[in-house]
C-alpha cells in the first residue's frame, strides 16, 4: 500500500496541472477578445462612413424625386388651365355674316334653323371627339349640344345627304366620374325629360362621349372617344 501523503501529492499535481490549463485557455480568451476589440475600433469608422456615404446618395436621390413631382404638378395645372379655356371657347358664338339691322346669317355652307346655325362635317373630315371640339372652336362654334328632340328632329332634316343614316355623329355630350350625362360647355345635366335615348342606350363602360344617329331618329348614345372617326356637327347661336 502506498502511504498515504503520495496520494496528496498526486492531488495536489494533477490540481496544478489543471489551474494551469484553465489559466491558459482564459488568457487565449482574453486575447481574442482583445483582438476583436481591436478590429471593431477599426471597422467601426468605415461603416459608419459607408452609411454616411449612402444616406447622402439616398437624400439626393429623394432631392431629384421631389424635383421631379414638383414639375408634374406644374405640367398638371398648365393642363388643367388648358382644358378650362378650351371650355370657356365652346361657350364663346362667333360672329359669321352680319347685318347692320337683321339678324345673324349662316354662312354658306351651313344649314340653319330659326336659333342656331349648324356646320356638318364632310365625310373626308371625320375624326375623333376631342378633334371635333377642337375644329369647331377653330370655326369660332362649338360642338353641337342638342337640348331636345325637337332640335334633333329639326337638324336631322337638315343633313347633308352625304350623311348615311347609320352613320354616328359625335355630339357635345359627355359622361362625368359620377356617370352623369352633362353637356359639354357648361356642365348642365341632360335633361331626358325632352331628350331621348336612343334604343338600347346608353351602353355605358368606357363609351363616355355623346353622338348619335339618323337611323335612330337622332336620339342620344354614346360612342367612344377614341379609336374611332365619326362625323360632326358644329353650332352657333344665332
């Protein structure tokens, strides 16, 4: 048997032993961690330049945006001032022949009834809706807004006899967002009291303009705006 103090001494080395191992794991601990501070302080300065770099790129980016917002809204009022003169110009009656005491005579050219004089398109003139206004304004008129069907009857009558009898004739007529009929140059509401629709109509989804139709005895419908050239008449007041 071995005395008992050689097992104390054997506890004691291998403890040492172990203090020591433990010891050296801990001061490799330490000088990771060392280490690793020693990145971060290094580090810490290009990101936070990096993000600084980006930031300046993302406020420029946000400067050219705000630019580009700015002149759309400008575009947007100069249409808006466009469409209300364009408005303003239907309701306008230009003069054609005058006398110094009778009243106001069409030109030649034009069909007339007791209150108005009427221009109707060629065939070789047809076009679409924003175009006919457009025309008609050149001729100091607007597009025709037919009130009743006793003006719809008197102009029928009137036509050209180039103008077939299913051929559409854009009218100034259109549909507002709230799908109300309203005339064009000044927004009144048609009154379907004395104006008709014609059969089955209106077919509304986008056919949002006003025209009509010999075969349907001109009574009201409604066409495209777009993709399609119809003939047109213009008015003036007499």
């Amino acid at each position: 048997m071995y005395p008992i103090y050689t097992f104390i001494v054997v506890f004691l080395l291998i403890n040492i032993t172990y203090q020591q191992s433990v010891s050296q794991e801990r001061k490799q601990e330490f000088c990771k961690a060392a280490q690793t501070n020693d990145v971060l302080e290094e580090v810490l300065p290009l990101i936070r330049r990096h993000l600084e770099t980006e930031s300046e790129i993302c406020r420029q980016r946000m400067d050219g945006v705000n630019a580009k917002l700015g002149t759309l809204e400008t575009e947007l009022e100069a249409t808006k001032i466009h469409i209300k003169e364009l408005k303003e110009a239907t309701t306008t009656p230009a003069l054609t022949t005058t006398t110094s005491n009778g009243p106001l005579e069409c030109d030649s050219g034009w069909i007339s009834s007791p209150e108005k004089c009427y221009f109707v398109s060629s065939t070789s003139e047809k076009t679409g809706w924003d175009s006919a206004i457009v025309r008609c304004i050149d001729l100091g008129a607007k597009l025709v807004e037919i009130k009743t069907d006793e003006e719809a009857s008197s102009i029928m009558n009137l036509l050209p006899g180039y103008v077939e009898s299913d051929e559409l004739i854009y009218t100034g007529r259109r549909k507002t967002d709230d799908n109300k009929w309203v005339f064009l140059s000044n927004d009144e509401e048609v009154d379907t009291s004395v104006r008709t629709w014609g059969s089955g109509q209106p077919q509304s989804g986008s056919q949002r303009c006003g025209c009509t139709l010999k075969s349907d005895d001109f009574n009201m419908h409604d066409c495209y705006c777009t993709g399609f050239n119809y003939f047109y008449i213009c008015e003036i007041t007499r």
